[in-house]
C-alpha cells in the first residue's frame, strides 16, 4: 500500500514549489490535524494554501465558502490545471451543472466546493452537508474574506452573520477563517460571531514591502494621475474613485489620453460588470477605474498600480485596496490623492448613513486615523503597520523616506489659521478662509464684510497652496474638524484653546520642495520604480520568455481561462533562464506540478528546443 503523501510533498508535486512560506506549514498542520485556526496574511502571501493543502490530505471535500461569485470560477480553473479535483455552486450555476456536482460529491470526486454563503445557509445545502458529514465525507470549513462578518467592517455581508451555525451543526468538522488584514476591533468580531474562540490565531507579517506608498495633496487629480501614470504605460493598474460618475468620467477621460480603462460599480449591468472584470483578469495592460465594488479577492498577480483619486474610508481598506497590486511580489505602487474635500464628503457619508451613534463614532475615529496617516512626516510604511500593531524601521521605499519632510514651529501660522476660523464664526470652508488669510478680495468676502476682521491679510506672508497643507494637518491633528453640516465649515474643538492661548506649540510639515506638483517623486535618492523584470536574461533568454508569453496567451484563449492560471510570469522567466531539456528538469522549476508537467511540458520543451 502506498503512504499518504506529506504537506510538503502535495506542496512540492502538485503546487510545484519547494518550500512553505512564513507560517503556511504551521497553519495547514493545524487544520489538517483537526484544529480550527483564524488566520491574518496578506495579500499575496499563500493564504489559500493553507486550505487547499488540507482539503487534499484530509477525507472528504472541503468546502470553501467565499462571497466572490464572478471569482470562484477563476479559482476552480486554477486548482483544475493542477490536477486538484473542485467545483463550484452559485447562482450562475445551471440545475443540471448542479446535479452533476451534488453527484461527484457522494462519489468521493471533489476534493474542493466553492460555495456563495447564501447557497451554503438554504435548507437543501444543509441537508446536503448532513448527509456528507454522516458518510464522514466532510473535511473541513474554509471561509475566506473572514472579515465580511465584521457589522462595522467596509465588507460587510450579512450573510456571513449566520456561518456560525455550520459549527453547531457539524462542531468535529475543523474551520479555518482567512483574511487580508483586520484591526483589533475586527479581529475580536470574527473571533465572536464565527464562534472561534477555541481556534489557533495566525497573524503574518502585514508589510508588503515591494509596494511603494506615496501621497501627495489634491491641486489638478487629472494632471497628477497622468503625471504617475506616465512609467506605467502598457501595465495593468486600478484607480479608485469614490462616486459612480466619477468612475465613467474618468474611464472615458484615460481612454482618450490612450490609457485602455474600464469602469466597473454597482451602478452597471451585471453583465457589464462581469465582461469588464474577465477582460481585467485576461488582458494585459488594462486599468480597471472603480468604486469600492470591485477588488475583494482579486488574484490578478501582475497589477503594478493602485491609485486613489478620493480618500478611502479607512485605513484598513485603504491596506486593503492597495494589497491588490504587485501579488507576484515584485516591485508595485500605491498612490493617491486627497484634500479637504474628500474628508468633508466622507463625514457626511457617515453622519447620513442609518448606522448607530457607537458605529458612527468608530468610523469617524477609523477616517481620523487615515487623515493621519495622510498627513504623517514619518515614514508611511511605518505608520501603516503601526496601526496593525505592528513595528517596523523605515523602509526608504516610500515618499516620506524618499524626500522626507522637514518639519518647523508652526505655532504662529496654527493661531492664525485657528483665528480666521473663530473670527469667521466658524462657518466658512477652507478656500475662503484662506481669502480672508491671505487679503484676497472676493464676492464672497465683501458680501460678509470680512475685509474689516483683524485676521484679513494677515497670513500673506504664505502661499495659498501652503496654507491648504496647514488646514490639512490642523484637521489630522484634531485641532479643527470638518462639520458636515455646514457644507464643509471647518469648526474649532476644544484641542485648539492651548494653541490660541500660546500654550502649546505646533509642529508641522513643510511639503518636500524635491516633490513636483504633479505628484511623482523627484529625488536623486530615489531608487528606480520597478526593475525590469526580465533584464538578468541574456538575448536569448528574453527571446524565449517572449515567445512562451505568446504560448501562453493562445493556450488561455483556447481554454478561457487568464494567462497566469497556466504559468504565471516567475515561472515563465524560471524556464527562460535555466532552459529546461528534459521533463524532469522543467518538474524541478517553480510553479511547475506534476499536472503541469504532463499537460504542458512538450509544449514547452519544443520552445526551449528551437531557442
């Protein structure tokens, strides 16, 4: 009789890799041996290894919930080209597709099920699992995106509220919750409503440190997007907006710049959305422009961008949405863009939702922080990682350690600005406020007669554009704050009295003067923003990986499938450059399996052949 393969060996023969990463083999011999286990990795780290690997070693089929219809059949196309036998049921799912997975199941020929939680909680799935688990065909629970059954999270799903029931209904079956990233707060929720207070806790490392972060103020979005889209021609990327019109505006508008975008909310058909987000998966060089509706677990390893043209809700999705570039691990960016404005209309979006008064307070604390972190001197990466609990040293690779900020007293400019406020009677926005600072005559200034305050005229030593950065960080300080109310009326709290008495100093920023406008570092410190990927290939090499590239494409369209499903581009340059001569050397390359092998090695051998 055979052994029983080890984790190891299924990671090795099927997967194709010759090692686990960071705490991968920790997790997988948990639940493989019975365990429940919650586990906290990023985007990119081999979170669904740490299911996959024990579906296989353990009896019976798995079953995978995850709230990503349009996505659970990019990942059963996946597992298929590796020889791992999974399915799916959701609602695209036909009745007699249905039937014919229902029957693979009690044959014992699905080692993994994607299900939608709405399907998995109906009366007929129910039973169905019962009659599973009675014939012990039951191997584990995996609920991926474990965070959308935090109430207060940006992922919110309902339906995730009821999953604790399949342990009081199946308690031997182990469980493993999986997510990108979750605070404190959210951490404690899982723990809560999925009933894991007896799992093993497994938190990675949140830093991703081949993403560059960089944020620069709001002066011309459209300019500074073009100004940072410039090196990433031909690449694929994402730019979130936060309006429905905002996403088709901009679509359009990179579109004729000859930036292939498409837009993607929930305001369009489902089958527009659908094609738009299939060709993002398959195509090459595409930005997908969007709202917050598109991104949770994207697997696309090649997306080199994310910017931001609005300030997100938090800094949990801001980590989140920024996570889904550069999953191949080489060198990627997050940018964005905000001002004022941004703060005032995501206050209002809080202040009018029917949330109650606690939720609506912890999300004004949550958009604080990110305020914060938008304003930092320090080192972005740090202050990131910090908000997860994490320490970390400056990691040079961000704007604020590129071309850090000097700081200076700014005692002086913060009682003006919080003078102007008071004597305004706390009812004006920011642009008019620094009218009145800098002596700038306007209808608006004459209609209210504030030529005549004591504050006219008195920051003219200042530009405009740096008194912007001075309201900016007086807000992220919480010595103004935003009322919503009041259409964006910048109003004093009581943090400010110390400063307008002159009893408490002031430090701020200076904008870094080697920062242009536009938004792109400029610095002779800067390392290059992306490595060629392929440049360590001699002439031929770069020849071959081109041509597999080609290979690659035309084998995805035949199977409509995405490209990097087959090989993704590690193991396309890994053949390029050791050029394999038989089969057991292509076995020997990572992402290379055994089904693989067998499906594709010929192919790829006779390329290599004729190189």
């Amino acid at each position: 009789m055979s052994q029983r393969p080890t984790a190891h060996d299924i990671l090795q023969h099927t997967f194709g890799y010759p090692a686990f990463r960071g705490r991968q083999a920790e997790i997988i011999e948990q639940v493989a041996n019975g365990g429940d286990a919650l586990v906290l990795m990023p985007t990119g780290g081999g979170k669904s290894l740490c299911f996959q690997i024990p579906a296989i070693l353990r009896k019976g089929v798995a079953i995978v919930v995850s709230p990503l219809i349009a996505l659970m059949q990019n990942q059963v196309d996946a597992l298929t080209q590796l020889g791992i036998r999974a399915a799916l049921l959701n609602s695209t799912v036909a009745r007699d597709a249905v039937r014919v997975t229902e029957q693979r199941l009690f044959a014992d020929e699905l080692d993994l099920l994607y299900v939608a939680p709405e399907r998995l909680m109906t009366d007929r799935f129910l039973a169905l699992l019962d009659g599973l688990a009675e014939g012990g065909r039951l191997a584990l629970f995996a609920i991926d995106e474990a965070h959308c059954v935090s109430q207060w999270g940006h992922d919110f799903r309902p339906e995730y509220l009821q999953l604790s029931a399949i342990h009081q209904r199946h308690p031997n079956v182990p469980r493993i919750a999986l997510t990108a990233t979750a605070d404190a707060a959210t951490q404690k929720e899982m723990i809560e409503r999925l009933g894991l207070s007896g799992a093993r806790i497994f938190i990675s490392s949140f830093d991703r440190p081949n993403i560059r972060y960089t944020v620069v103020e709001k002066e011309q979005p459209r300019r500074q997007l073009l100004n940072f889209l410039a090196p990433h021609q031909g690449e694929s990327g994402i730019v979130y907006c936060l309006s429905r019109k905002k996403v088709d505006e901009t679509a359009r508008w990179l579109n004729a710049q000859g930036y292939p975008a498409l837009p993607y909310h929930a305001g369009l058909e489902t089958p527009t959305r659908s094609a738009h987000q299939r060709r993002f998966l398959r195509e090459d060089g595409l930005i997908m422009v969007a709202t917050i509706a598109f991104g949770m677990g994207i697997d696309k390893p090649d997306v080199r961008f994310v910017a931001h043209l609005d300030l997100p809700k938090s800094l949990e999705a801001y980590y989140q949405e920024t996570g889904r570039a550069g999953r191949d691990g080489e060198p990627a960016e997050a940018w964005m863009t905000y001002g004022l404005q941004d703060v005032a209309l995501q206050r209002t979006r809080i202040e009018e939702s029917t949330a109650s008064e606690e939720q609506k307070r912890l999300e004004n604390q949550k958009l604080s922080a990110l305020l914060g972190y938008a304003e930092s001197a320090r080192c972005r990466r740090v202050a990131l990682l910090n908000y997860f609990g994490e320490a970390s040293q400056p990691c040079m690779n961000c704007d604020a350690c590129l071309n850090p900020p000097r700081s200076w007293d700014g005692t002086v400019a913060a009682q003006k600005a919080l003078s102007v406020v008071f004597r305004t009677g706390q009812r004006f926005g920011v642009h008019h406020l620094i009218d009145v600072l800098t002596g700038k005559e306007s209808a608006k200034t004459r209609d209210y007669d504030h030529q005549r305050l004591s504050t006219w005229g008195i920051g003219v030593d200042i530009a405009a554009s740096d008194w912007r950065s001075i309201f900016r960080q007086l807000v992220a300080a919480g010595f103004l704050q935003v009322d919503m109310s009041a259409y964006g009326a910048l109003k004093l709290t009581a943090a400010a009295r110390p400063v307008l008495r002159g009893e408490q100093q002031v430090e701020l920023r200076r904008r870094p003067a080697a920062v242009i406008k536009a938004g792109r570092i400029a610095s002779a410190r800067e390392k290059p923003h992306r490595a060629d990927f392929i440049a360590d290939l001699d002439p031929a090499g770069e020849a071959l990986f081109w041509r597999l590239r080609q290979w690659r494409l035309e084998a995805a369209k035949e199977q409509s499938v995405p490209a990097y499903i087959i090989f993704d581009n590690k193991t396309l340059k890994a053949i390029a450059a050791r050029r394999p001569q038989t089969l057991d050397e292509l076995l020997a390359l990572p992402g290379v399996g055994e089904a693989k092998r067998e499906r594709y090695g010929k192919d790829i051998l006779t390329l290599v052949a004729v190189s």
